[in-house]
C-alpha cells in the first residue's frame, strides 16, 4: 500500500502524464485561491458599506427601516464569505489528507 494525499490520489485516477498531472494540481489550488479572495473581496466591501450605512443612521432624514435593511444584508453577506473561507479550509484539509491507495509496485 501507498500513501499519497487525497488530491493525488483523485487525479492519478484519471491517468494523465506527469506534466499533466502536476497542473491540474495548480489549477485545482488556484480555482480554491480565487473562491476564497472572492469571498474575502465579498466580506471587505460588504464591510465598508455596513459602516456606511451605520453613519447614515445618524442623518436628520434617515430612513431607519432601510438603513437597518441595508445593515442586515450586509451582516448576511459577512457571515456567509466567512462561511465559505472555513469551507475552503475544510476542503484544502481533505485534498491534503493522506490516503492509502493500492500501489502498482511504486
């Protein structure tokens, strides 16, 4: 029996070269990289217009009811790219973890 990280293991699968194997590699990892700044990107804006909408409170004519509508939403979003950066977490464990796998002689 071999032992090799789950990611290898689901990728030798599908029988491609070395060369072929180690960039399907890169791009697995850079697909997960881009999710997660994606995320990351979602959290910062949605931060910056939470603090907007929490100084718009203070506005003579402010429209409370949208404001904290506004404020929920953004929370929402804040929550869920935080949600996704530990899932991303979660899934670079599992393509991490090691594996056994029958070897053919290695």
């Amino acid at each position: 029996m071999k032992k090799m990280k789950r990611i290898e293991a689901i990728i030798k699968g599908r029988k491609f070269t070395e060369t072929l194997f180690g960039l399907k590699k890169k791009q697995i990892y850079r697909a997960l990289e881009a999710v997660e700044d994606n995320a990351e990107k979602r959290k910062e804006d949605a931060s910056i217009a939470y603090e907007g909408l929490l100084n718009a409170m203070a506005d003579d004519d402010a429209d409370c009811v949208s404001i904290i509508a506004g404020m929920l939403e953004q929370k929402q979003t804040i929550i869920f790219a935080n949600a996704t950066v530990r899932v991303i977490a979660e899934i670079r464990a599992d393509l991490e973890a090691e594996v056994t796998a029958a070897g053919n002689g290695d």
